[in-house]
C-alpha cells in the first residue's frame, strides 16, 4: 500500500511542476496568387536552429517548445525571405506567412555550355 501511495504521489508531483510546451502552426501563403498554398517552403526557428519544410497545404508544425519569444524565417526559392517574431505560451500558437515573389532574379551570370 505504501508503494502504490508513493507512485502516485510521484506521478502527481511530476504533474504540477511540469512546464507545459508550446506549439508554432501555420501556413506559408503566395501573396500574389490568392494565398495559394507554398508547398517545401523553409520555416526556420533562428534561436533553436529547428528547421522544416512545410506540407502539401502550405502547412507547418513546431512542437515542444519552451514558452518565450522566438524569430521564425519563411524562404523559398524565388520568393523574398520573410522574418517575424512571436511569442509562445502554453498551447498553439499560430502564425501564418505571406511570401512575396522576388523582384531581385538576375540571370545575366547564368552560361550555359555543350560540348
């Protein structure tokens, strides 16, 4: 009996002075295209170094984070790198990105070659 007493006093002990983790959601939209979904887009988490690429929907997914303030980057190829800052709490916090297209494309150095 005094073990199953000590169990759950252990059990709930872990309980309350656990912290509970955040979560960063979103969706990476085209600006220009009626926010059609960005398929592979980079989102990075500059203060972990955490990085993915966002789903078939544009979607994105940061778990277990510690509450606090974090600087995400949106990228993608052709699209102007996008940087915002947010905070998370407990529970989801959402954050969706509008990438523009780059007006910055150069293709003068680009040589193209047969042999």
């Amino acid at each position: 009996m005094k073990n199953i007493l000590l169990i759950i006093s252990l059990l709930f002990s872990n309980l309350i002075f656990a912290q509970s983790n955040g979560v960063i959601e979103g969706t990476v939209t085209d600006a220009s295209v009626d926010n059609a979904p960005i398929l592979f887009a980079n989102v990075t988490i500059k203060e972990t170094h955490q990085s993915l690429t966002t789903g078939f929907r544009g979607g994105y997914f940061f778990k277990d984070l510690k509450p606090g303030t974090y600087t995400l980057e949106f990228n993608f190829l052709g699209y102007e790198t996008i940087t915002k800052t947010i905070k998370v709490t407990e529970g989801s916090t959402k954050l969706n990105a509008k990438l523009k297209p780059s007006t910055d494309i150069n293709f003068e150095d680009i040589q193209l070659t047969s042999k």
